[in-house]
C-alpha cells in the first residue's frame, strides 16, 4: 500500500516548487515509485513500500537506494543522474530550501530530462529502422559489461539461484492456465526449463567461477534505452542486488527477448553482431536461448499480475494480451527457434515497397504476388493493365477471396516440400491474414509477417511513378489506395512477435540487408 503523504504529491505537482523554475509537472506514477517530469529535470521519490524483494519502508533505507540508483546508473546514463535531492518539512509545508532546524523529510534523485522521443520504444513503435543506434547499443553494452566487476561471492548468480527463480515463476504461473497460458504450453515450458538445468548443472556453476557473473543492469529492455549519440541507458535495478548481479547472457538476455517480442528480429540481429563482435568470448548459443525462455516467462508472469489488478475491462484485457503474447514468445523459442522464418508474407498498402523489398531481398526463394495470381485466374496477360474501380473489374470481393484463397493453398504447398516461400500481398483484413498463420501452424510451418508503411503522401509519390513508368504489374492507382486506407485493419490479431512493423521511408537497401540477416 502506498503511504506517500498527499500534501507530498501535491507539494511536487506544483510547478512553483521546483528551485530551477518549470511551466509544468507531469506525474507518472509505479508499483515504486512516484516520477515528476518538469521542463529539464525529473525528481523521483520512491514508496514507503516493503515487498519482499525490495524494502524503501524507512526513510534510511529509501535514502540509501536514492544514493544507490544515482551511483549505478552513472555508469551507462552518465550526466544524467544529477544526485539525491533531500526534501525538507518546515511548519507543516514542504521545501527544497533547507534552513538551520529542518528535518529531512524525504529524499528525490534528480536527473536530466531525457527526450522522450529517442526511447527506442517509441521509435520500434514509429516501425523506425535503428540498424545503426543498434549496433551502438551493443558495443557500449558489451564493454559495460566486459568491464563490470566479475561477482566474487557464491549466494548469487549459480545453480541455486537459476533454480529457485524458474520454480518460483512455475508456481505463480500455474494459477494462469486456461486463462493466458495454455496448458500444453505451461507443461513444455516447465520439461524445457527444468530438462536443461538438469543437464547443464556444471554450466551455471562453471560461468560464475569464469566470472560471467557480474554487476550488470538487470532491466534492459527498450523503454529504458534512449538513442542519443552515444546511447543512454538508464533505470537500471538498485534495489535488490539479486536482480541486478546476474549472468551476462542473462542481462542481455532481456534486451534481446524484447526486441523480438515486438517483431523486430532485425533489430536483435544487428544487436547480437556487434555484442558479441566485441566480446565473442561471452558466447554460449544454449544458455542465451535459455535466458530467453526465462525472461519471456518473467513478463508474462508480471502481465498476468497486473491484468489481475485492473478493473477496468478494456485495459485488462489488453494485459492479458501481454501475457498471452510473451508466453507464445516463450514457447516459440522452445519450438522453433532454430527454424527459418517459412513462409514469410510482405503486407501493407499499395506503394509501401513491399513488393520492392520482396522481390530483391531473396531471389532464390518462390514469390507468390497477388497481382500475378489475380491475372492468371482472370486469364489476363502479365504485362497487360487492368485498372479498375474498387470491388469492380478484377477487384469484386469473390475474386479477391479466390485470390487470397489460392496464395494460401500455393505456400502452403511450396513450403511443405522445403521451398523458401515468399507472399507479397496487402493483407488489409484481419480474416485473411489470420487464416493464413492458423493453417501454416496447423501444418507445422513457421510463418511471419512483416507489415511495410509509410506516410500517405509516400505512398502516393511512389503509385503515380509506378504508373508512369508502366514497368509493374501491379493495377492499384490512387483510387484504389484512398479504398485501402479507409479499409485497413491493423494486424493486432496476430502475436505480436511475428510481426516486424518496419516504415519503408528508410533506403529500402537497407531495409533489404538487414532482412537478409535473419530470414
């Protein structure tokens, strides 16, 4: 329960607090903590909260974890934590001018404002392509942590340590089954988890004594990265140094999981390049994996918490969306993590580059066009045009589900005798892309999607080109794009990890490389 003090809240909600001056305060508030973010700086005072795993009951404790998070995140956000800002009571009123009786009230860590809008969540969420930020994420974060001090102890990060947290998550997820877990998924996860601890026993045991156990962060995922030249990684773990002193692999582990957890497997790929290019003696292929698993357990089990704790239905239900997605993430790295992607279908609107990018990033793969397939069942011509208006000529919604209907039957196929299957179509409805992922996991594929968009007045640069130039076979004009973006439906249907939302404004060179690195 929180027991922050009202007058508190309400003392730093008040822009004329603040002994820099701000126009504004806005107020975020955690399970921990309360966070104020004014014009340049932010002030965050943490909840006299005891849960076990972390303990800020007592104003000596909370100011000792203030000095703490100040101290640690200095080594990867340097700048940026300014220091512990004591809060002082002066006749039942709130200060940050000290004077000679004043007892200290409470205590804020004082930060720079960092710009919102270089978080890498933000930008994955733009479908930005950060082929470049990302691999500055992986060389500052392989040095921070080639040069974090190796854990010379034994209570943390061995055997007895991976044991007790994965039985711990098997427990608190049980209750979920039926619910965000699937009962099948709950018992594979458990054999998984559980069979590769019982035969790699000597491997946690060995990589503490090698020093792979370090003083790391503990809480990298994107939201807590922010790309600036070079990159500021910041919030790590203070409070509970169990969670923060861990494996390597397991640290980045999470960073990795979260990346492809929003589709971007791209992005994970340019991270594992240049981390490991530095530090290449870190590698150990089954124990990253098996991080992977477990932190994918972790979210899903803290969604599942948190979908309890909502009442409102709307906002509990996307919760537990969460969970159900994290805990699919975990299962597909039990299943077919060291499949390719087959087949892979390139959707968006007409002019999204799609078809660019299909055509040229696989040649020796089997490219299915809807726009081929619509003229061979039509019997007209590759090269002839067919401009039509929308749901008329050869675009009438019978044709369109005959279309559709056949892309499905000729991947499935392709895929099935070992051919790398290729499918550029729109996909603008929900029913059309969910029936192809359902039949491809019923027929033991691997499918994955990635959704090219750009800005309306891109897309219809690029259509009014294609026309003039006359050298594509696709028949979508202007009018039949005004059609698609009044009918496109988002593809939040789909588990989110095979998805790569990816906005083709970029080059689309490079958008090409960076596919070729994983598909």
């Amino acid at each position: 329960m929180d027991e922050t003090p009202k007058d508190l809240i309400d003392f730093l909600l008040n822009p004329g607090s603040y002994p820099e001056g701000t126009t504004g305060v806005s107020h975020i508030e955690t399970h921990i903590s309360h966070v104020f973010l004014c014009d340049d700086f932010v002030y965050k005072i943490k909840k006299p909260v005891n849960f076990g795993f972390l303990d800020f009951s007592t104003l000596r404790k909370r100011h000792f974890y203030c000095r703490q998070e100040v101290s640690l995140n200095a080594r990867l956000a340097k700048d940026i934590y300014l220091g512990v800002q004591p809060l002082f009571k002066r006749k039942g009123a709130y200060t940050f001018v000290t004077g000679a009786k004043d007892r200290v009230a409470e205590y804020a860590v004082k930060m720079r404002r960092i710009p919102l809008n270089c978080l890498l969540s933000k930008l994955i969420g733009e479908g930005k392509p950060l082929y470049r930020d990302l691999e500055e994420v992986g060389r500052v974060l392989a040095l921070f942590h080639r040069d974090a001090p190796p854990y010379k102890g034994s209570r943390l990060g061995g055997l007895e340590t991976i044991v007790g947290a994965t039985e711990e998550n098997f427990e608190q997820i049980q209750p979920f089954c039926g619910v965000t877990l699937q009962d099948s998924v709950y018992a594979r996860l458990a054999d998984y988890t559980r069979g590769f601890i019982a035969d790699h026993k000597g491997r946690f045991s060995w990589r503490r004594k090698a020093g792979y156990v370090r003083d790391g962060h503990g809480d990298l995922h994107c939201q807590h990265i922010c790309l600036e030249h070079p990159p500021i990684i910041f919030d790590c773990i203070e409070f509970n140094e169990g969670f923060r002193i861990i494996d390597v692999l397991q640290d980045i582990a999470f960073l990795f999981m979260d990346l492809e957890y929003q589709g971007r497997f791209d992005l994970s790929s340019r991270l594992f390049k240049a981390y490991f290019g530095q530090e290449s003696g870190l590698f150990d292929g089954p124990l990253l994996q098996f991080y992977r698993v477990y932190r994918s357990v972790v979210r899903g089990k803290v969604e599942g918490f948190a979908a309890q704790a909502i009442d409102d239905q709307a906002a509990k239900n996307k919760a537990m969306d969460r969970a159900r997605n994290y805990f699919g993430l975990a299962d597909y790295y039990v299943r077919h993590f060291q499949k390719p992607f087959n087949p892979v279908v390139f959707m968006g609107l007409s002019g999204s580059g799609k078809s660019t990018i299909a055509r040229d990033f696989s040649p020796n793969s089997i490219i299915l066009r809807s726009d081929e397939i619509r003229k061979e069942i039509t019997g007209i011509r590759p090269g002839t045009h067919a401009y039509s208006a929308f749901r008329k000529g050869i675009y009438t919604q019978e044709l369109t589900r005959q279309v559709y209907c056949t892309l499905l039957e000729k991947a499935i196929n392709h895929a099935k005798k070992g051919r790398k299957v290729i499918v550029d179509a729109t996909y603008l409805k929900a029913s059309q892309r969910k029936d192809f992922f359902q039949t491809c996991m019923e027929n033991g594929l691997n499918p994955f999607f990635i959704h090219c968009f750009a800005a309306e007045d891109v897309l219809k640069t690029r259509i009014r080109e294609r026309i003039r130039e006359g050298t594509d076979v696709s028949d979508a004009d202007l009018a039949v794009l005004e059609n698609q973006l009044q009918h496109l439906e988002e593809p939040e249907e789909l588990p989110c990890y095979r998805v790569l939302r990816i906005n083709t404004e970029d080059v689309l060179h490079r958008i090409i490389y960076a596919l070729r690195e994983f598909l």
